[in-house]
C-alpha cells in the first residue's frame, strides 16, 4: 500500500512541476520548514530562479516522500533531482563517508568548514559519489554532538566511567564507548526520554537543539560541551540529470548550492547557540569539557574504530583525508 500511495504522489508532484522552466530540479528532505536546511534549500531555489537559466525547483519538506533511504533511492534512479542528508546516513550507499565518523575530528565549526570545502577533503569525499549516480554539491551543517547528563560536568576519566548512555545499535559506537569507561547501552531514538525518566540510562548524546526540541532538559540536569562528533548535510543531485545541463546552468546550481550552503552554516550555528542559551534558562548547566579529557577520548575511542572505518573508507582516501584535516587546523 505504502508503495501504492508514493507511487501516486510521485505522479502528482510530477504533474504538479511547473512547466514554465524547460527543466526542473525536485527535491525532497525529511527536515521540517523551520529547519536550517529547509530555508537554505529556500534560499537555492531563490537564487537559481532568478539567474534566468531556465532551471525551476520544486521542494519537498518534512519527509512527505520518505526518509533518507527512500530519496536516496529516488535521486539515484532521478525520480527526485536533489536532497540532502547526513553523512553517517549516506555510509552505507557511500562507505567513503566513513572517515566523518572519527571521533573528535574538528576542532570547531570552521575547521569543519576548511576541511570540507578542500579539493583533497570533502570536495575528494563528493567526487565518491559519482560513481553512485550522484553529483555532490556541498556540505552544510547539522553541529556538534555534546553529552548531557544528570552527573554534573563529565569532566574527568572517573566521570566518564559512571556515564550510562544511549547508543544506536552499532558496533563500533558501542566499542568506542566502551573504549573510555562509559556504559552504552543500545536503545531506539525514540525511547532516549523515557529510559532517562526510568534511570535505565543517565546520560545521551546529540546535538543541543535536539536536547531542546526532544525535551531532554527534563530529565537531564547538565550539559558537557564535548563536540566528540560534527554532523553536516551531504547536499547531492543525480548526476545524470546534471551531466544533461547546459553549463551556464551546471555554474548556476554550482553557485546557488555554495551561496545556500554558505546560508544554512550560519542558521545552523546561530540557532545552535542561541539553543545553549535557551536550554540554561530551562535550567540545564552547561560547562565545557576540558581540552585533556577531549584528547584522552579521541585517542581512545579512535583507536577502537579507526581501522575498520580505514578498511570502509578506502585506505587511500582515509588517509588523504586525515592529512587535510591536520594541515588545515
């Protein structure tokens, strides 16, 4: 039935496509309009449209044609033109992507930039996508993940080692957990809150407006600024459909995709912080991890996972990308 009614819908979007513009680029997210990405994806179709290319785009919020796996699948087979998602979403279509999941990665938010934005970085991590029947566009940004807690700060090893956390069911999150005293315990998305309430865990890990947005500053009473993890947006098209563009158009999307991009980074950063704010007048105290904890963690739960994101990755391109990472701090 499922099936039945997204190939229906399909068909509507399909007829519903303007037909002012000789070509039209669809696309479809699970993020919400309010979201960051949604008003940069805005901001591109804003932008492109007015370069007078003969290029429309049509947007689809809130996952009203599916998940990542699902618009994955339409970009590829260009039922869809465009989307964006999470790397650590993408591995497992584009096991390239591997290397963004090592612990500690970047120092901040525009180290992530530097790197991202390299030709030997992410611009080498987007050209792994081609042979998957897509063209990369750019990375934005989705923010670091902190750990929040009801211990007080996670400030030291002994800390560390009374935190029990929820960990998505993956092996390699769960050992590297483990690699630094911590208890992980596998658990839903959706059952975070109540295993909080329920004391069968006593701390998690996201983002900090996912803290505010799942309502985890009522049953969590600190938050560490750890940024063990950097999240961001892979934003792709088919590359078919891009290859058939002229190349006034392809410099048309080219340049609206990094002006967006460069868009959504600032949203994502300003809400991120404007969040910590609003998450201490609801009471969480918030507190930076020291800078000696951070090393002794990296060097940890890295060395639980390194080689087998190395073996994903491809070695060559792992350590290509480490390199550039390290050059451009």
């Amino acid at each position: 039935m499922n099936k039945i009614l997204t190939s229906v819908l399909m068909s509507s979007v399909m007829l519903a496509a303007s037909s002012v513009h000789a070509e039209v680029i669809r696309i479809a997210h699970d993020n919400q309009a309010d979201t960051p990405l949604h008003k940069a994806l805005v901001k591109f179709k804003e932008d492109l449209e007015a370069e007078e290319v003969d290029l429309g785009v049509e947007i689809y919020e809130g996952g009203q044609l599916g998940g990542v796996a699902e618009v994955t699948d339409m970009v590829q087979n260009n039922n869809m033109q465009m989307t964006a998602a999470a790397s650590v979403l993408l591995a497992p279509y584009i096991p390239e992507f591997n290397v963004l999941d090592l612990f500690f990665l970047f120092d901040d938010e525009e180290h992530a930039h530097r790197v991202l934005d390299s030709e030997d970085g992410g611009e080498a991590l987007l050209d792994a996508m081609t042979s998957r029947g897509l063209h990369g566009l750019g990375f934005g940004e989705v923010g670091f993940r902190h750990i929040t807690s009801n211990l007080g700060p996670i400030d030291s090893e002994e800390a560390l080692g009374n935190v029990r956390l929820r960990s998505a069911n993956n092996p390699m999150q769960i050992a590297a957990w483990e690699a630094v005293g911590a208890t992980p315990i596998p658990l839903a998305w959706g059952e975070i809150y109540t295993s909080l309430q329920q004391n069968l865990i006593n701390s998690q890990e996201s983002a900090a407006f996912s803290v505010k947005s799942q309502r985890f500053y009522e049953v969590q009473s600190h938050m560490t600024m750890s940024g063990h993890i950097y999240t961001n947006f892979v934003w792709f098209m088919n590359a078919e459909f891009y290859e058939g563009l002229t190349e006034e158009q392809q410099q048309a999307v080219e340049v609206a995709a990094d002006q967006a991009i460069a868009y959504q980074r600032e949203l994502a950063m300003e809400a991120n912080n404007q969040v910590i704010g609003e998450l201490e007048e609801l009471g969480v105290e918030v507190s930076e991890m020291p800078d000696s904890l951070k090393e002794v963690m990296a060097e940890r739960m890295n060395g639980a996972v390194r080689e087998k994101l190395r073996d994903r990755t491809g070695p060559e391109l792992f350590e290509q990308m480490v390199d550039a990472v390290e050059r451009l701090r």
